[in-house]
C-alpha cells in the first residue's frame, strides 16, 4: 500500500475511532468489528450473497485499518499525513467562480477579477496549470477558480 492511498481512506472512521483514542481503544474497537462483528469470514453464509461479498470487503477495510492504526510507526506516518491534508486544505474560501468570469489584460498578459475589498485578484495562465485558488493582491480572501463551461 502507498503513502498515497494510506491517506486516502479515514481508517478512523472505519473502525469507529478518534485519532486521540489510545492502542488498547483502537485494539477493543478492532476486535468488536472484525473477530466478533458480523464481517468476520466465519460469520458469512457458505452461499455467497451480494451482501457477504460487502462483508468481506467491509473486513478487509477492517483488517487495512488496524494493519495501520495498530502499528505505532504506520499510525504517525498516518496522523502527520492527515494533517498535512488538513493543513492544504483548510484556508477559507470566499467565493467560486468560473474562469470565463475573469478579465483578460492583454498588456500584462494576465487574468484578473475584483475582490469586494477594492483589491484583485491577479492569475497569470500558469497559476492556473498548478493550484485553482487564488489570493486577493490586499487582503486575506481567496478565491477557487472552477475551470470548464458555467452551466
């Protein structure tokens, strides 16, 4: 499993858990769904149903989770991966528009579109390559830039 998809998935979530519950909590929280729960392979029907499929992934999910939460090392791997996911992702922002809504400069090859603070906000074409959010030039808003045809 990558890096990448270990941060993918909220494998607190699935096994019903916080990041500030302890080793022994998230262990109880394990052992209820996967070796006493309804998921476990010996609880399945021998004729299998849509639903035992579901259950069997659903345990696989399972087993992910606390192959990851329960190792100390795979588990801040985890947590500083989450938070870091968090961190670029939590900044405020103030409004959604569609590139067509900006103005195109020819003189300084650049889009812009007004901020409500008097300000702009300036993207030249390679700004929008990399990152769809884009800062006021005097103020703290942000916008995200939705590329594609307004409908």
């Amino acid at each position: 499993m990558t890096s990448e998809n270990m941060a993918e998935k909220d494998w607190y979530g699935i096994l019903g858990a916080h990041p500030s519950d302890t080793q022994a909590e998230l262990k109880q929280k394990y052992q209820k769904l996967a070796l006493l729960g309804q998921y476990h392979p010996d609880k399945q029907h021998r004729d299998i149903s849509e639903q035992d499929k579901e259950g069997a992934r659903k345990f696989i999910e399972i087993s992910q989770a606390w192959k990851i939460l329960g190792n100390e090392e795979r588990k801040r791997a985890y947590d500083l991966q989450r938070r870091d996911g968090e961190m670029t992702h939590s900044f405020p922002v103030d409004n959604q528009i569609h590139l067509e809504e900006m103005i195109w400069n020819d003189d300084k090859e650049h889009f812009s579109f007004s901020c409500r603070c008097g300000g702009q906000y300036i993207a030249v074409e390679s700004d929008l390559e990399q990152t769809s959010f884009i800062n006021c030039d005097s103020c703290s808003l942000v916008i995200e830039i939705l590329q594609g045809s307004q409908t």
